[in-house]
C-alpha cells in the first residue's frame, strides 16, 4: 500500500517541484547580462543590473507560470530595469572617442568584420525608442514568438507586431545611415 503522503485526490495534478532560484540564475544569468546589453547598459554597469534583475525574479518567482518560457518571462524584468536605468539622470550617456588599444596580435578579418557589425548594430538599436527596441530584441534576436513577446511586455499582440514592424524599418534606416557615414569619414 502507497504510504498516505505519496496518495493523490482522483483529478488532481501531482504538485511540481518549486523552482529553484539557483537554477534559473546559473542558467540565465548570461542571458540576462547580453540581453540588458542589447537594451543599452553599458557594460560598466551591467554587473549591478543583473544583480537587480534577479533580485526582482527571486520575489516573483512563486509567482512563475512554469507552462510558459522562462526566457520572455526574464526579459520583462530586464526591460524593467533597464528602463529605469536610463531614466536616471547620472546614467545619460557621455560621448566619448572610443580608443582602440593595439593588441600584440593581429585579429583576422573576419572578427573584425563581426566585430564592427556588432558596433553598428549596437549604434541602430541606440536610435530605437525603448518600445520598439524591446520588441525587436525579444523577437528578432532572441527569436521569441510574437504572441509570447506580448505577454511578457504586456502588451496586445497587434501592438507587438506593430512595434516589429516600425522597429525594423527604423533599424534598416538606421544602419544604412550610419554605414553611409562611415563611408564619408573613411
């Protein structure tokens, strides 16, 4: 006979465990950190925001729907705090010229390439408001469907797939602006 403590109601779900904290930061916190990036911290100040961000998901995480992504759901929290970060006064960025530190190797072509498309594309999304960024990050580079997207940013999905939309173009008009720019000053 089954011990008393192992019985379960007829038509009742056996109880999941708990999520645990140290799992979902060990798993996420890189996720986090890139994606906090992606949102415009600077890097100086991403080790902090992360350390926000799942201060936030520690209080809330009783609270996670386990039948959804976990990766849309972390997003929020790090849209939200980066948000608020930008909104800080002292946080405003100051422009200064980048000063490229020769290294005693020569890096391949290819890495500086990527290298140099990662910049652009760090500039571009620099030009999107914070609505539209959050929306083409989650969708476009962290592949998450629009429909998952809305959820997490709590928006309708016809909003979402607006935001896309203006989103891209803007970024496309944005990279060949800047590329064109780089092109003048070459």
């Amino acid at each position: 006979m089954e011990p008393p403590a192992h019985r379960q109601a007829p038509g009742v779900e056996p109880a999941r465990p708990a999520l645990e904290f140290r799992e979902v930061f060990d798993g996420h916190a890189s996720y986090v950190a890139a994606t906090l990036g992606r949102l415009g911290v600077e890097e100086r100040d991403r080790d902090d925001l992360v350390s926000e961000v799942f201060v936030r998901v520690h209080r809330a995480l009783a609270s996670y729907d386990a039948a959804r992504p976990m990766k849309p759901w972390l997003f929020a929290f790090a849209a939200r705090v980066a948000s608020e970060h930008r909104r800080l006064a002292r946080h405003r960025r100051e422009v200064f010229a980048e000063i490229d530190m020769a290294s005693s190797e020569l890096a391949a072509d290819e890495t500086i390439e990527r290298r140099q498309a990662r910049q652009m594309l760090e500039r571009a999304l620099g030009e999107l408001d914070e609505e539209k960024r959050e929306v083409f990050v989650l969708h476009d580079l962290d592949e998450t469907p629009v429909p998952e997207v809305a959820r997490a940013l709590g928006i309708p999905e016809g909003t979402a797939y607006t935001r896309l939309r203006a989103a891209r173009a803007e970024l496309t008009a944005a990279v060949r602006r800047l590329q064109q720019v780089e092109r003048r000053t070459a």
